[in-house]
C-alpha cells in the first residue's frame, strides 16, 4: 500500500496485526479475481473462447507467449494466476497450458537480470551481479529445454499432476465444490449483475469481467507483495544474509521456497541475491540454489488460485507448474555432471557482458522480447 511521508509515518505507523489482516483480505481480494476472469470466459461463449486462443495451439507459441505475458506484468506469480483462470474456464487446454507456464519460469527471470544493470558501472561488481541474475535464466532455460519435449512425448507432467489432482478433487471434465469458490462466487455474481444493467451483449460483458479479473488480479498481488515485504522481508534477507555465507546447497534451496512463499514473489527473492552478490557477500554458488528454491515458492500462487476454480484441470495446472520445477531441480541440480552447467554459462555471459555493456541490454531485449514476438509471430 501506499507509503505515508517519513514524518507522518513516524506518528501513523501501520501495526503488523493490521497489515496481516489486510494480506488475508488481500488473498480474498485475488481470488475474486481469478473467478470474475473464469466467469467473464464463460460468459463469452464458445465461439469467443475459440477465436480469443486460436493463436497458441502450437506448444512453442503457448511457451513465448507465456514468456511475453510474464515480462509485460513482471510477475510469474500473476501470469500463472491468469492462465489457471483460463482453464479453469474451460477457455484453454491442459495441454495448451504447460508450455505457457514453462514460458512464465522462463519470463520471471527478466527482473533481476534488469536489477544486475544497476551495477553496470563498476565492473567487478556487474560481474558477479550479472552472473547471479542469468544463472537463473540459464537454468529455467535448461529446464524447458529438456523437459518441454519429454512433456510433449510422454505428457509425463500433466498425467502426474492430473492424477494428483483427481485423488485430491475428482477427475478432469467435472466440477468441485471448493470452498473457498463458495466465498469468491457471490461478489462476482453482483459484480455480473452490475455490469449487466449497462449490456446484455455477452461479448461485451465478458470482456468487461474479464478486464476488471486481470485488473484485481495484478493489483492484489502487487499489494500482497509490498505489505509481506513490509512484514517480513528485511528479517528474511538477514538471515539469508546468515545463513548463505556458510554455504549453499538443499538448505539455500529450502531458504528460496520460503522466503518466496512468505513474499509470494520470485522476483523479489531472487532481485534479493543480486547486491548480496555484487558485494561479494555470498558466492554465486551459494545465490544459485536459492533461485532454484524460488522457483518451486512461486507456485503456490497458481495453486491458491486453483483453489477458486471449478475444474479440475485448473489445479492439475498449478499442479504441474510445481512438478516441472520440482523436477527440473532433480535433474539439473541433483545429478552433479549437470549442476555446475548453469553457473559456467553465467559466468561466461557475464565476461562478455562486462567486455561489451551494451551487449547485457541486447541479451536482455533479444532474450526477453525479441525472441518471443518472433516465436509467436512463426509459430501461431
């Protein structure tokens, strides 16, 4: 929320209590959005659905428009959120979905590779920043890489996580009764009828729901994060601080998923590492597993949102968000030939980058928006 001047802050501090409760209102807040965007889908009407998606049946579109969404809005945490909704409409398929949300681990990583920039002026320090920013993007891209067309053969992740999610709330084509959907569906209802006194057109009234649920969407999160960044975030980075000076390895990895849950944004905990790192106060070796660990606290987010779905499918997307990030950690982190991969590209991005500046800003442009408008523009 917006901060007071320093003076008045001083005598109208926000107490914590307060700030907790305005979080879980906020949570309420985000989930109504996801269902006024599920229901404004619905409201559309099939046809609508179908021309609106049409463009990314391609597994490779699915996965550069899941890159540009997530780089538009800066948070992987909104993006998924909005994708779940999507299936949870009935709009997207499972299978449409995945690549899209392999593409929203990938998008995620262009904010602190943006926050390395900052110390382009000193070079040791841009050194060991830029490093620490693209070994993330050198990781999720491995990840996708790999896993993106084992998915496509086997569908090994989506099969997992619909069996989860059917022992969990029914199988796919049904409807759940969630109880959280029990409190989120009565203010979209007014809000659908509200709308409905200036428009009987369904297209129009859809697309007004629709707008309103991203709007509510992307701005409860933005305030979830500041105010548990308020709450929680400087003790955190303390103790990461700590706690990464002794070493890295599965405890950097558990630190990463909860400070990431805790702040419900990636971005911030890995944008966290980057001074550290630039400092020379932890290795890149050490920053590296965190960003995996923020990679798995990130899901929660497209999980909460499924909880306000009516489909099924919609948790079986949350669910595989978090099995391809679970899973890319065992394959390119647990198994030590393929570990120290990632790092060895940064570290030799970021001599090139350190060599030539401006070719860190092409790296950036190219990586995060040339490449993906091309990839939608060839593959739609």
């Amino acid at each position: 929320m917006p901060k007071l001047p320093p003076a008045l802050a001083r005598f109208f501090p926000l107490p914590r209590a307060v700030r907790a409760v305005l979080v879980l209102l906020l949570i309420y807040i985000f989930l109504i959005g996801v269902s006024s965007l599920e229901g404004g889908i619905k409201v559309m009407g099939k046809e609508t659905q179908e021309s609106l998606f049409s463009n990314v049946d391609h597994p490779l579109a699915g996965l550069f428009v899941g890159i540009l969404g997530t780089v538009l809005v800066q948070s992987s945490s909104a993006s998924t959120s909005v994708i779940v909704g999507l299936v949870a409409s009935g709009a997207l398929g499972v299978d449409a979905a995945v690549p899209m949300i392999m593409g929203a681990n990938i998008g995620t990583t262009v904010t602190n590779t943006l926050v390395s920039l900052g110390h382009v002026r000193q070079s040791h320090e841009f050194r060991r920043a830029f490093a620490a920013a693209t070994v993330h993007d050198f990781f999720n891209v491995m990840a996708v890489a790999i896993l993106l067309p084992l998915e496509l053969a086997t569908n090994v992740l989506s099969d997992s996580a619909e069996w989860i999610s059917g022992k969990m709330v029914g199988s796919a084509g049904t409807e759940w009764e969630s109880p959280i959907k029990k409190w989120v569906k009565e203010p979209v209802n007014w809000l659908k009828d509200f709308l409905g006194n200036f428009t009987d057109n369904p297209t129009v009234l859809g697309t007004s729901m629709v707008i309103i649920g991203l709007v509510v969407v992307l701005s409860s999160l933005i305030f979830i994060t500041k105010n548990m960044k308020t709450l929680i975030a400087e003790r955190l980075e303390r103790s990461m601080n700590a706690v990464l000076g002794r070493g890295g390895g599965f405890v950097a990895i558990l630190i990463g998923m909860l400070v990431t849950v805790a702040v419900q944004s990636s971005s911030i905990t890995t944008s966290i590492l980057i001074p550290m790192s630039a400092a020379g106060v932890i290795t890149l070796r050490n920053a590296y597993p965190v960003t995996l660990g923020a990679n798995v606290g990130t899901t929660i987010t497209a999980l909460l949102a499924a909880l306000a779905a009516s489909r099924p499918e919609a948790l079986t997307v949350g669910l595989v968000h978090t099995l391809f990030n679970v899973t890319a950690i065992l394959l390119l982190f647990v198994i030590p030939i393929f570990r120290p991969v990632p790092i060895m590209l940064a570290e030799k991005l970021a001599d090139v980058a350190v060599y030539k500046r401006m070719y860190a800003v092409g790296y950036v442009v190219g990586t995060f928006i040339v490449l993906p408008l091309v990839g939608v523009a060839i593959f739609r």
